[in-house]
C-alpha cells in the first residue's frame, strides 16, 4: 500500500494553539451530547506507545509523537495521585495471531523487538500494560473484564496512531458501554489529515473530544470537592 504522507503537525511550541482549533472547527459537526465526566468512575488508556512509534530512527516513527510525550505523562501523573487505573497497550503480533494485518503491513511489531517495549520517556509505572495483537484493545484482551471489576464507566484515550488503534479501540468501547473521551492533544498520528478524519468521525457518533487541559482540570476539581 503507498506509503503515508509524514509531516509533524504537532509540536511543542504549536500543540495548545492547535488543538484549540481543532476543538473549534470540529464543533460545526459535533453531535453535541452532554457531557458529565466522573473522574472516579474512570480508566486511562494508553495506547500503544512504544519506541516502534515513537523512536526518531525508526521507519515507523510519528513525526507529532514527542509533542504529545508531555501531555501524556500529566495525565498518568494525575491518575496515579488519585489512585485511578491506567493502562497501557503494547501491539505485539505473531503470524498466528496477526490476521489481516499481516498482509497490510510492511511488518509485524514481534515481542523480541526491543522497539516493541514502552518507550522510555513514558511514565508507565503506575499503569498494567496489556498486550494486543490487532487495532482494537478489546479484541482477545483482558482490558474489558479488567475495567468491568474497576467499575469504570469511562475511558480517556491517549496514544498512538489517531486514526487506526485509538479511533478503532474508541469505537469499540463505545460499542461496549464505555463512555469515550478522546483526547485532541494526546494523540498523534503520520498526519493532519488522518488526525481530523479521525476527530471528524469520532466526534459524530463515538466519543467526546476533549483537550489535555479539561482532563487535568476535572481531575483536580474532583481531587478538591
């Protein structure tokens, strides 16, 4: 399949101006749900946040990536100080387990690639790492059952890549019951365009879009009632 267009339409210095566009311009298409987020009836997802994706040398690399890094470590740090779960994904894939990816791919992510690991500036030693083998997190994990006996009702979605893992892993959990609320600015994918085609459908019929910020601000309101 050709080759996906990379460009860094996220960066340190942009990433607050620009989400807060991407929030504006999405609101023309927005199904405008009400939204009631309940911090303590919450799970953090994390998904897939490996050096495959996030390591500058790799062919895989996510050139918005390290814009992301910060917002992230925020919301792992927040979520542990109030003893909230969090969960990270790793994709790892065997020809057994692999499906149709196997042939969509240029490659599969195998556990012994040490770029399969959890890259080293994420801040996961407060989550459970779970492993997956497809798009989806709840397909043929344990993430689900987890979160049933958690009681949690919503999931925060930070991660990569926007418009495959993240979007499908949203879907899904909305299919599930969960309420999905699904961070602008903690995630990243190859491009813009994959990135608001991504917003643009999830904000439709799946998920509440939210900013980093609203996340922190929630948890700090509820941290202080």
């Amino acid at each position: 399949m050709p080759k996906a267009k990379r460009e860094r339409y996220f960066t340190p210095e942009t990433i607050e101006i620009k989400s807060a566009e991407m929030m504006r311009w999405r609101e023309a298409y927005n199904q405008n749900h009400p939204s009631d987020f309940k911090p303590h009836r919450s799970a953090l997802l994390g998904l897939d946040l490996q050096a495959y994706f996030l390591e500058e040398k790799n062919h895989a690399f996510i050139p918005s990536s390290a814009a992301i890094i910060p917002n992230i470590n925020s919301m792992v740090q927040a979520y542990a100080r109030r003893n909230l779960p969090i969960f990270f994904t790793r994709h790892v894939n065997t020809i057994q387990d692999a499906g149709l990816m196997a042939t969509w791919w240029r490659e599969l992510i195998v556990k012994d690639n040490p770029l399969s690991e959890i890259d080293h500036r994420i801040d996961y030693s407060h989550g459970i790492i779970i492993e997956k083998s497809r798009y989806d997190a709840f397909f043929m994990t344990p993430l689900e059952e987890n979160l049933r006996k958690l009681e949690v009702s919503q999931v925060v979605i930070c991660g990569v890549l926007t418009h495959l893992c993240c979007e499908t892993t949203a879907r899904s959990a909305f299919m599930r019951g969960f309420e999905v609320y699904f961070t602008v600015d903690g995630t990243a994918t190859y491009n813009e365009d994959f990135h608001r085609a991504a917003l643009l459908n999830l904000a439709h019929g799946f998920a509440h879009l939210v900013r980093v910020r609203d996340i922190l601000a929630a948890l700090k309101e509820n941290h202080e009632a």
